[in-house]
C-alpha cells in the first residue's frame, strides 16, 4: 500500500527527491528557491558569491550546473547560494522525509 510507495520513493537507501533525510547530504531534488522565496545560484558559478562549493571540490554531494539546493558541507537542511548579492546563502524549504515509512520495520505492512 502506501507504505511501500513511500519506501520505495523516499527510501533512505535511494536518492530522495521531493523531501530531504536528516541533513539532506543525500537530496537530489529540484527545489531551487530559499525559505525567503530568493532564487539559487549555480554551483558552478562564482557571480555573485566565490564560493569553494563547487562540483569539482564536492564530487559526490549532487553539485552540478544547476541552481538546485543541496548540502554538500554539513549544514542542517539543503540549501544554496542566492543570487541577491546581500545574502550570501540561505536554507531552503524542503520538506523532512518521514523517516519511519523508510525503514525496514515497515516494508511488509
């Protein structure tokens, strides 16, 4: 039923995409606004923050020549770089999976 939906949509043990694990190291989602509504700007540019958080830098952190949230060093939730030049970076409104449809506990209900 919907339990398995879940698992298999938001499983700890696959990318999530339309919510965030913990910290969200593991998002790959297309969210690209922050919780005040600014747009993010592309991991791979550095206008108008320089920034080391680059694909290049953070190989396996879903970095890319995107503007989509990620958290590729640790912060709380995903987030990104905005590109209003008075705000360097900001988290973004990305939603916590619920994480006891994904464990195994649940997988045979």
């Amino acid at each position: 039923g919907d339990i398995q939906w879940y698992r298999e949509k938001n499983g700890l043990h696959s990318d999530s995409v339309d919510c965030q694990v913990e910290n969200g190291r593991y998002y790959r989602g297309t969210e690209n606004k922050t919780v005040s509504g600014r747009t993010c700007q592309k991991w791979t540019s550095q206008y108008p923050h320089r920034h080391s958080n680059t694909p290049e830098n953070k190989p396996y952190s879903g970095l890319g020549d995107h503007n989509y949230c990620r958290n590729p060093d640790g912060e709380p939730g995903v987030w990104c770089y905005t590109t209003d030049p008075q705000q360097r970076w900001e988290l973004c409104d990305v939603k916590q999976c619920d994480y006891y449809l994904t464990t195994e506990w649940h997988q045979n209900e």
